[in-house]
C-alpha cells in the first residue's frame, strides 16, 4: 500500500511541476547541462538585440541570441513577474544584470527593471518582465511561443508577437 501511495504522489507532483506557468505537455522541460540551460549570470551588463525569426519578424533576444519572452500573467503597469518557482525553473528570468543595459534595435527608452519576489532584479521590455524558455536549446529558437496561449515573442517595440509559430520558424538575419 505504501508503494502505490508513493507511485502516486510522484506522479501528482510530476504532473503539478509540468503545468506550472505554462508547463503542459508540449511544454517539458529540456535536458540539464544544454547551452540554453546555462543560468545568466545575473551579475553581467544585460544584452538585448533583434533578430529575424521565421513568420514573426523582428523578435528581442538577448546577447548570445537567445529568444526571449513575456508572460501574459505578469503585468506591465506597474512591472511586476508572477513567475516563481516552477515556473521559474522552466521559464527563467532574464536577470537585469549590473550597470546599464546595453541595446542595438531595442530603445533604450523601453528597458528597465523589476524586483521580483526573492529580491532579484528582472529586466523588462515596456514594463513587461523578459524571460527565457528552458527548451529554446539555441540562438534562434522559438519553442516558448503561444505555450498555453499565455507566453510570447516580444517585438522591439515592447509588444507580445502572438502569431503562432510555423513549422520553419528559425533565426535568420541576426544582428546579435
């Protein structure tokens, strides 16, 4: 009896971990030890850049060309993230780093920061908090895109891109 209890209340907590902030099925995280698994070092001048990405056009990446994304939970007047924990480990913040941002087809104008819960600093686009995706495993990657209907590209004008992603979405005409 206490074997089954235990195979259950994994498979709860599996199932819990997996649907948090977006996690369903298509959403598993990737393997540990990929490049885009690497944590940012939150202590680095923050990167932000565009690129060209299949049918969404222009998209902000950081600087290594990573996708980055905004979260329809969070809000962006007053800035303020709503991804913690689970969520967290799936959908990592972009942290805002030390000094100023640094930026090439994003205005300036539209970069700041939030304080999140556990007292780190977040970057934000227009207010919106940015955050990467755990399966994004390169540059140029859009796996996160419209992932329960609430996760989005962010264009350089600091606006969600909710087109839904095509079958050939990949990075091209980088300028990171």
């Amino acid at each position: 009896m206490k074997r089954i209890a235990l195979v259950v209340g994994t498979a709860v907590l599996g199932l819990s971990t997996l649907t948090a902030c977006g996690g369903g099925a298509s959403a598993t995280p990737a393997p540990q030890n990929t490049p885009a698994q690497s944590t940012p070092n939150p202590s680095a001048t923050a990167k932000l850049s565009t690129t060209t990405a299949g049918n969404f056009g222009k998209i902000v990446v950081d600087g290594t060309g990573r996708t980055l994304y905004v979260y329809d939970l969070d809000t962006s007047h007053p800035s303020k993230s709503n991804c913690d924990g689970s969520c967290a480990a799936l959908w990592p913040p972009l942290p805002a780093g030390t000094g100023t941002p640094q930026v090439s087809g994003v205005s300036a104008s539209l970069v700041g920061t939030v304080t999140r819960s556990d007292g780190t600093k977040q970057l934000t686009l227009a207010g919106s908090p940015l955050y990467y995706f755990a399966n994004d495993t390169k540059a140029g990657d859009v796996n996160g895109q419209a992932v329960d209907g609430t996760w989005w590209v962010i264009g350089a004008n600091g606006k969600k891109i909710t087109t839904q992603a095509s079958a050939n979405n990949s990075s091209s005409n980088s300028s990171y």
